[in-house]
C-alpha cells in the first residue's frame, strides 16, 4: 500500500470522526486509533520526574494483564449480534460459567447480514466469564468469553 493510499484513508477517518479503524487484506494491515486515551498514551513526555516513570510502569501493568486475558479468551472473527443460541430468545445457551469446552466448540452465533455464523472455540478450557450478553453487538476480535 502507498503512502497516497494511506493519507487518504487517514484523512477520511478523521473527516467521518471516526475513532478506531482497523483494515487487513493479504497484504496489508492498518490500525488506526484516535480515541483520547491513546493519543495521551503515545505522546512524548516532556517531564522525566518520577511521576512519568510511574504512569510507564502503570501503561506496562496495564498491558501485560490485557495479554494475559487474551491469551484466554475466544473472540469474535466478524462484526454482527452475538448470540448464545441460534435463536433470538435464550432459552438453552450453547455454554455457560463453569462449563468445560474443547477447541473447537460452537460456543455461540454472530448474525451478520441474516446469516447465523457459528464461533467455536480455538482453545480449551472452563468457561470462566462470557463477556457479551446474549443478543449484544460485537466488533471484530471484541473479547467474547473467557477460559481459565
């Protein structure tokens, strides 16, 4: 992808006010992210007292928790409603907290564009928290349930 390709991209997701953009094809990948924390996060620090240094350590803390959830969590490979069951009124959900799966396992349905879509698992394990309510929107790679 060029650079042309990339300003333009740029400058229309700042003109839509658009606060997070991610673009992947075969090739190429862009992560855009305009949302206040992480401009404050990546801008350069001006002091070098010890109160910076803190709110490093406090970043780091921060993300090395973030890894560890992810590395327990089944999140969701497309944009759309997320669902327990493949119908819209819950009444047998496909897992719940305390339930043992294997990878591999439906553990729910996102409806994109009228098409129920199964999610299975890539992991194993117990079902320690879903983090999306039944009949909830979720974005792509949004964490949906988490496996201790």
């Amino acid at each position: 992808m060029n650079t042309k390709k990339i300003e333009e991209i740029i400058k229309l997701v700042k003109a839509n006010d658009v606060k997070k953009f991610k673009y992947k094809d075969f090739e190429n990948e862009i992560e855009l992210d305009f949302t206040e924390s992480q401009v404050i996060s990546q801008a350069p620090s001006v002091s070098q007292g010890p109160s910076s240094n803190s709110n490093q350590n406090a970043q780091q803390d921060t993300q090395s928790t973030d890894i560890q959830t992810e590395e327990n969590a089944i999140k969701s490979p497309m944009v759309g409603t997320f669902f327990l069951q493949d119908s819209k009124e819950l009444t047998e959900p496909q897992i719940k907290v305390g339930d043992k799966i294997e990878k591999g396992d439906v553990i729910g349905f996102i409806e994109a564009m009228k098409v129920m879509n199964e999610v299975t698992s890539d992991i194993a394990g117990e079902v320690a928290n879903i983090a999306v309510e039944h009949g909830t929107n979720v974005e792509y790679d949004q964490i949906l349930v988490t496996l201790k």
